[in-house]
C-alpha cells in the first residue's frame, strides 16, 4: 500500500512538473541555453516529449480506456505510421518526418498522459487550478514583456535560441530585433508588441489563457462557491481574458468568446435564474465585441496581411483537398514543421484538419474528429450526470478550439493546446470513475 501511496504521489508531482515544463520551457531554456554558451540545454525539450511519450505508452499499457476511442487513437496512430514511407518517396527528409508525426500525435499523446495522471475529480480540480496559476503568472509577464522588447533580444537573447534551437528560419523573423514575426502584429508601418508571456510565444500565450480563463470562472473548491467567491472568478477569468487580448491572437478570442458564451448560457451553478444566465450572457458577448471590434473589422474587411493569408490558404486547401480523399500525400508534405521551413507542398497550411488529411488522407481526419467530439461528449458527461462544472467547461473549451482546425495549428502544438488535451484526457478518467463508483475522492458538486 506504501508503495501504491509513492506512485500515486509520484503521477501527480510529474503532471504538475509536466503542465509547468510546458507553458514555461522555452523561457526557461532559453536562458539556460544563453546563445549557445550551455548547449546541454537544448535537450531539454526531447527530454520533456521523452516523458510524454513513455507516460502515454504506459496508459495504454495498464489503464482501460473507453473502447471505441481506444480504437480511434490506435487507428489514428497506424494511419500516420503507414504514411512514412509516402513521404520518403516524396523526398521528403526524415528529421522532418519525424517531426510531423511528432505534431500529429500530440492530442492522442496528451490525451493520454492526463487520462493516466488525473484519476479522479479532486485531482482534476487541483490539476486545473494549478493552470490557472501559471496563466495568471503569465499574464503579468505578457503585460510586462510587451514593453521591454529588450528583454528578448538582449537579457534572453532569445532569437539565437530560436534560430538554434527552434530552427526559425531568418525569413521568418523580424529583420531588426530577429525575433520571430508572430512576436508583432499590424503593418509593417504601424508594426506593434504582442505579449508573449511565459510561454514565450504570444499565439501559444493566447489560446493558452483563454483555455485558463475557462476553468478559473468554473472551478469548484468550496471557498469559491459563494457570492464572494463568484466574484472571484469572474475576476479572475477577466484578467486572463485581458492577457488574451494582449497576446493580439484573434483565434484565441473567437475561442474564449464561444466558450464563455456557452458556458454562460449552460451553467446552471453560474448565476441562479435562466433570465441572469442570459444577462451574463450578454455581457460576456458585449465585452467580447467592444475589446475585438478593431480586430474584427480588419478580418472581415482585409485590411492586414494576416487576413488575407488566412482566406488565400483556405482557399487552396479547399482546392486541393480531393487529392487526399483515400490516400494522404504522406507525412512531412504538410503542417507546422514543413511550413515553417517553407517546404510545404500540398494545400495552403493554416488549418489543423487540413494538415492532418493531407498528410494521412480524409479517413485520418476523420478518425481525429470522432477521438475528438467523442472525448468532448465524455467530459460533458460529467456535467449532465455528476454536475462538476469542469465538464461542462472543457466541453466548451473544445468546441471553441474547433475554430482553430481552419484556421491555425494550435491544437496540433505542444504549448497551445496541451492545457485543453491533459484536461480532456483526465476529465474522461474522472467522471468514468465517477460513473463505476470508484473514485476515492471527488469535489463537491455546487449548491
């Protein structure tokens, strides 16, 4: 039993190391790396998927998961092992290979590694607080970093980790500071900061506070089920939704906007009455068209670069799509790793479920998508039955991440969407304990 105790112990500090590891990595490497003078440094980050993978193949080894998205994630798995050989045939190199299906296998893996780590609703509770703390903190330093560009160039010398390390291309940086170009937005005449936060990455920061945001209006602990602790987390959501508009990510903000409006209308523990749920509601939509107004109308107008490449990328994936109907293109042919050294070949980029089907084909996107609305239907589950509100939130927090399969890679990048993937996984461990009785502990649902 002692034993059982220390492992126990040792699942939960490694989740807590792993959700820090992530969100905070790359600043803290970077200045461990200090421009190449501690090399050693750069194995930090395969050190950190080295675990994530290990921790993933021992769910799958000791843990009994759900048996259609067992299925899914294992059939998604051989689709993209199958379409190795394609890209080699291509041409395609095999560091880049190796890479892409790294990308690829991010939410399984994730996935995975909270279902193994997160057994019951207290753990998630905890698992979920512990996020919003690194948010919170990251918030403050995106609000600071905005300001002190040197910091990053000069103090971190983070472009050299970048270049190096991350293997940004100089074509992709901005030609003075060096740094990459998502660290800025606007015009090349009116070029402004973006916070970058402790991610060190301001489109990462983005999707990563509004997934915060999220779980700090629904957590459950008992100080914060009156009306003092409402207030508290309607606080804390809107600091981190000011560190969302900070970061300057437009997918961020149509995210947190669907999730919170969902949550608003949905939570019956939120606010009392039907009638004050729909005010909230409408607040929450108001706030969200006053601090995004600026940002709309440049989208829907054209009137940055940003726009118009997103429509022109959607445009050519939608154009190549039925090359892929059965058989992808192969791995490495499309998605972050080959766009960022410009070495796509298929589709416009821009879009997760458009990397995913050009390189492993249709059937593997579609496969991704059942694993994927199948896990948001368990962790809704776990509100309608047990009425935790974590459930009904990261529900939500997946519908709102689904903008970003057009529209971006977050959900196939490790700091964008690792919060959102450890909480689904442990969400659907919770409640399926919660369903068979055999959660020890559980939270309290709300009064």
């Amino acid at each position: 039993m002692a034993g059982m105790g220390g492992l126990h112990a040792m699942r939960r500090y490694y989740l807590l190391l792993l959700i820090l590891w992530i969100h905070c990595g790359d600043l803290f490497t970077a200045w461990l790396y200090d421009a190449g003078n501690f090399p050693a440094a750069s194995m930090l980050r395969p050190s950190r998927d080295a675990t994530i993978i290990i921790t993933a193949a021992l769910c799958l080894l000791v843990c009994r998961l759900p048996r259609d998205m067992l299925i899914a994630i294992v059939l998604y798995g051989a689709l993209a092992l199958v379409h190795i050989p394609i890209g080699l045939a291509y041409g395609v190199s095999l560091p880049i290979i190796i890479g892409s299906f790294g990308s690829l296998m991010i939410p399984p893996l994730l996935f995975l590694v909270g279902y193994y780590c997160i057994r019951n609703a207290a753990e998630l509770q905890r698992s979920a607080s512990f996020i919003v703390v690194i948010a919170l903190a990251s918030t403050a330093f995106g609000a600071w970093d905005i300001g002190h560009t040197e910091f990053w160039t000069h103090t971190l010398r983070f472009p050299e980790y970048s270049a190096q390390i991350k293997g940004v291309l100089p074509r992709s940086t901005h030609p003075e500071t060096a740094l990459p170009w998502n660290f800025y937005m606007g015009t090349m005449e009116n070029l402004q900061r973006r916070a970058a936060g402790l991610l060190a990455a301001p489109l990462a920061q983005g999707s990563f506070l509004a997934i915060a945001a999220l779980l700090a209006l629904a957590m459950n602990h008992r100080y914060l089920r009156d009306r003092a602790g409402l207030c508290l987390r309607l606080l804390l959501c809107a600091m981190l939704l000011a560190g969302v508009w900070m970061s300057g990510t437009r997918g961020a903000m149509l995210m947190a906007g669907i999730a919170l409006l969902g949550y608003a209308l949905s939570a019956r523990q939120l606010s009392g009455p039907p009638w004050v749920r729909l005010m909230l509601a409408s607040v929450v939509l108001t706030g969200f068209l006053a601090a995004s107004a600026s940002l709309i109308i440049k989208t829907i107008f054209f009137l940055d670069g940003s726009s118009i490449g997103h429509w022109t990328a959607l445009q050519k994936n939608l154009q190549d799509l039925p090359q892929v109907l059965l058989l992808g293109g192969g791995l490495g042919r499309q998605g972050a790793v080959a766009g960022t050294l410009f070495l796509s070949s298929l589709g416009g980029g821009e879009g997760a479920i458009f990397s995913i089907a050009f390189q492993i084909g249709v059937p593997g996107a579609l496969v991704f998508l059942y694993f994927y609305g199948r896990a948001m239907l368990l962790a809704l589950k776990g509100y309608r039955q047990h009425q935790e509100t974590l459930g009904l939130a990261i529900f939500y927090l997946a519908a709102g991440m689904t903008i970003t399969l057009v529209t971006s890679e977050h959900i196939l990048s490790v700091s964008g969407s690792a919060a959102l993937w450890l909480m689904l996984g442990g969400a659907v461990r919770a409640f399926g304990a919660l369903d068979t009785g055999s959660a020890v502990i559980t939270s309290q649902p709300l009064r």
